[in-house]
C-alpha cells in the first residue's frame, strides 16, 4: 500500500499565491477561507476513503472544481452556446 502524500497546508498554499499576486502590483484577498479549506480537504478525502492513484485524486479534483464554473459560464454567457448532455440526450444551458 503506498505511503500517504505529503498533504500542502492552507497557509502555505496562501503564501505562495500571495508572492504570485505580489508580482502583479494588486492587493491579495482570501475571499473565502472555507472554501480553501473545502477545495483541500477533498484530496484527503479520496485518500481516506481508499483511492490511491494520485492521477485519479486530481482528474477527479480537477472535474468537480471545474464543473461548476462551466456550468455558470452557460448560463451566465450569452456568447457560450448550450451544449447536450450525452447521458440524458438534453439540452444544458
């Protein structure tokens, strides 16, 4: 059985975006620590519950993480065409 990975913490997640953001001359905000949180405990998760391929943890993490923001572009978007969902045959917007 592997060795569990070496998990990175919020508050070095936080400096490391804080050097990026520096680079850019704006200000760094955390507009929501929860969902830092949230968005890191969800690897662990996987891990914990028996998934020990690291390639499976980030497609899986990658899918839920850009899902949601897809699905606002549709419908937020006049410019982003709908799509159909291939399981069910239906049009998404």
């Amino acid at each position: 059985m592997p060795n569990e990975p070496s998990w990175l913490p919020a508050d070095l997640i936080i400096s490391f975006n804080e050097l990026v953001v520096a680079d850019t001359g704006e200000p760094h905000v955390l507009r929501d620590e929860g969902a830092l949180e949230n968005a890191l405990a969800k690897p662990k998760n996987y891990w914990a519950y028996g998934e020990r391929d690291a390639v499976r943890i980030r497609v899986r993490n990658a899918q839920e993480t850009a899902a949601p923001s897809a699905k606002y572009l549709q419908r937020c978007s006049p410019y982003v065409l709908p799509t159909i969902d291939i399981v069910t045959g239906r049009m998404v917007r």
